[in-house]
C-alpha cells in the first residue's frame, strides 16, 4: 500500500506542488536535450568546417598578399573583417533579447554571413586585379559583420538549451570532429584546390566549399533545434537606452577584469595574419607546404578540443583559459626562433591549439557570469570589446611588419598574451564555484 501510494505520487505532481516557470523551462531543456545536443553538434561541425578554411591564418592573408603584394592589405582585410565584428553584436543583442524565440533572427544573421562567403567566391571567379581586391575587402567587411552578429545569437541559442554542465563537452566534440575534417580539408585544399588551381580558380572553389559546408549546418540547425521560451525576458528598449547598463555590468569586478584580459588576448591577435608569412622566410610556401600548415594548425587546434572540453566541464573554464594562454605565449616564443618546416609547424600546432582553448573557454566563460536575462548583452559587451581590440590589431600589425620586420611584431604579441595570463591569474575568480558559494 505505501508502494503504490508511493509510485501514485512519483506520477506526477499535485496542484499544490505544480512546477514553477524556472522549473518548466529547465524540464523542457533536458527533454529536448538530446535533438538539441545533435543540431548545435552538426551545425557547428559543418559550420566550423567551413568557416575555418576562411579564419585560419593561412589562405586569405596568403590571397590577399597576392592580389596586392602588401602587409598592409593582409593587415587592412583582416582590419576590416574584425571591424564589421566589432559594430555588430551591440545591435545584434538589442533586436534579441527580448524575443521569446531567438532562432528566426539567429537564421537570417546566419543566411547573410554565408551569403558573403559565397560573394568572395563569385567575385574570385569573376573578378581579376583591383576590382577583386576591392570586392574582397569589402566582402570581409560585411563577413566581419554578420559574423559579430552571429556570435551573440548562437551562443545565447546555446546558453538557452544546453545545460552548463553538457557545454564543455558538445563544444569539444564539436570541434573535435569538425578541426579533423577542417584539417584534412585545409590540407587539400592547399595541395590540390590552390596547388594545382583547379579549374583556374584554386581560392574560388575553396571559398565555394566554404559556402556549401556552412549552409549544410545551418539547415541542419533549423530541423533539429526546439527552443524553450524563458521565463523571463527584458523589456525592449531603445539600443541607445540599453547601452546605459554597460557600467551596471562592469560593477562586477571578475567580469570586468575578463574582460581586459579578452583585450588583451585578442590584442595578441594583431600578428596572425602574418604568421605564414612570417615563415616564408624560412621555407619556401608553396601548395603543399601552405596545406601542411594550414594542416598543423587546424589539426593540433582539432586534437586539443577534448581536453578543453572536459577541462572546463570538469574544473571550470578559467583553467582552460589560462592553460590555453600559457601555451599560446611559449608558441609564439617557438615561432620567433623556428627556422626550419619542422619546428615551424610546431609553433603553428601549437598557436592552433591555444586559439582552440582561448576560443572555447573565453565564449563560455562570458555565459557564466551575472543574470540569465543579461547574456545577451554580456555577449555584445563582450564581442565589442574583442572587436575593437581585434580591429586595430592587424591594421596596426600590418603597419609594424612594414616599417619593422614580423620579428618585432611576434614579440608585442607575446607581450599582449602574457599581459592577459597575469590578469586573469591574480584579478578574474572561477565564476562557476564564485556562483556555488554565494
């Protein structure tokens, strides 16, 4: 008789116990858990898949120098790219997040970033000399946009149906398996695609399976995703309005130190277009040898995932990140004095692997601090202050490996990165266990 009152109550709860709206909305994101663990899975392999063979440091600055002959262009296309990042995701966050439903305008921010990938493909089949240099540069722009604008929308979708718990994991499985198949796809893409022009038009096709891959993701997402609705929204507001809480977000100390140390870091960034270049002193860059470094870096940025991944489910994302800044740091340094392919390839696996970790860890790290209802401003804030930071880093790099040589420029990076492990070590606390004590 207790065993069936007992099961009778298992069944479900009384009126007296219904669930709150926080508990529905958790009950709905672990029932749902596991088509969404597959959609953000899948569109972010095939996403990542695609969108590396345009981000890593390999094939556009190496088109660019091309098309151009400059450090200054390499440096002005990676500029403009990290420009259209930084003035979009302020405006992305404002038109979002007070949506009940964030996917329908996730897809179209998604949509326009693919479609410019797709323009960078059709402007190198079409275009030669200034007009395609031109058009690249402007596509990056708007790349750079829809890019920033992304970010806040996918991962705020990622905050919404994963659990805090499961992100370390999907993200590195995630990367795992789409880094293997971005290697792979680097390396023969430098072989065969641009080592052999194919069609006569080695970078177009590239571009072209870029498109394919990414949008591949994208429909994947649209089927399997099922979003929950919060329980709790912001109230919508003028963006000039909403840009008035900025300094109530920056009271809290931890995050306000990350985000110097993500300024920092992606300061750093400013001599990444020039890696390659910079061991074209050293051995001669042709097909093949751009795919084994395009390969290194993607591969070693793809083995590295797991051990991100469960770093940060397990002991949390500051550690990933200070681990990841660390190494980045020491392959830099390796880089500096690497003058054969061997130890070149080194340097690079190990800036793949320590952008993978940076990556992860710092985007997750940014879901974790404050209030549920401010990710998606936390996000903005954050994505504004890298883009900035990202902006002017190449445009100023591009200028310091003209008047100084990429030696120097290595060496301001290193200096950046450094700058940022200190920060995060002594001023940012673990924001996972500050949540658990307060």
């Amino acid at each position: 008789m207790d065993q069936a009152i007992e099961i009778s109550e298992a069944e479900g709860p009384t009126p007296a116990t219904e669930p709150t709206a926080e508990a529905a909305y958790d009950a709905f994101v672990w029932a749902n858990l596991p088509r969404n663990y597959a959609g953000n899975y899948i569109h972010g392999m095939l996403g990542m898949t695609g969108f590396r063979l345009l981000n890593a440091p390999t094939f556009i600055p190496i088109f660019l120098h091309e098309l151009s002959g400059s450090d200054a262009i390499v440096g002005l296309g990676a500029g403009l790219q990290q420009l259209g990042a930084l003035v979009s995701p302020i405006i992305s966050a404002s038109q979002i997040e007070h949506r009940k439903k964030v996917m329908p305008a996730a897809m179209l921010i998604g949509s326009l970033m693919r479609l410019a990938v797709l323009g960078m493909a059709l402007a190198s089949w079409f275009m030669r000399g200034m007009p395609l240099l031109a058009s690249m540069l402007v596509l990056l722009f708007l790349f750079g946009i829809f890019s920033g604008a992304q970010r806040v929308a996918f991962q705020l979708l990622l905050a919404k149906v994963i659990p805090i718990v499961r992100r370390g994991r999907l993200q590195a499985w995630r990367n795992l398996t789409g880094g293997a198949i971005a290697a792979v796809l680097t390396w023969a893409a430098g072989r065969w695609l641009i080592g052999r022009n194919i069609f006569g038009h080695g970078y177009s096709v590239t571009f072209a399976v870029a498109f394919v891959l990414t949008s591949l993701g994208l429909t994947f997402l649209q089927v399997l995703l099922r979003e929950p609705e919060p329980p709790t929204l912001r109230s919508r507001v003028r963006m000039l309005d909403r840009l008035r809480d900025f300094p109530a977000l920056l009271s809290d100390k931890d995050f306000s130190f990350f985000m110097l140390t993500q300024t920092l870091a992606v300061a750093g960034r400013l001599a990444a277009p020039f890696y390659v270049l910079y061991a074209k002193g050293s051995v001669a860059l042709d097909g093949p040898t751009l795919g084994l470094l395009g390969f290194a870096f993607l591969g070693a940025d793809t083995a590295s995932n797991l051990v991100w991944g469960y770093m940060g489910d397990k002991s949390g994302f500051r550690l990933a990140c200070l681990a990841s800044l660390a190494l980045w740091v020491g392959s830099t340094v390796l880089l500096i004095y690497a003058h054969n392919l061997p130890m070149i390839a080194l340097a690079l696996a190990g800036l793949g692997a320590a952008s993978s970790g940076y990556n992860m860890s710092s985007q997750t790290l940014v879901l974790e601090f404050g209030l549920r209802e401010d990710i998606a401003m936390r996000l903005a804030f954050s994505s504004t202050a890298e883009g900035l930071a990202a902006a002017l880093g190449p445009l100023l790099g591009g200028l310091i490996a003209k008047a100084f040589g990429y030696s120097p420029l290595l060496w301001i990076s290193a200096g950046c990165v450094l700058s940022a492990l200190i920060v995060l070590t002594l001023m940012v606390r673990e924001p996972r266990g500050r949540t658990a004590t307060a």
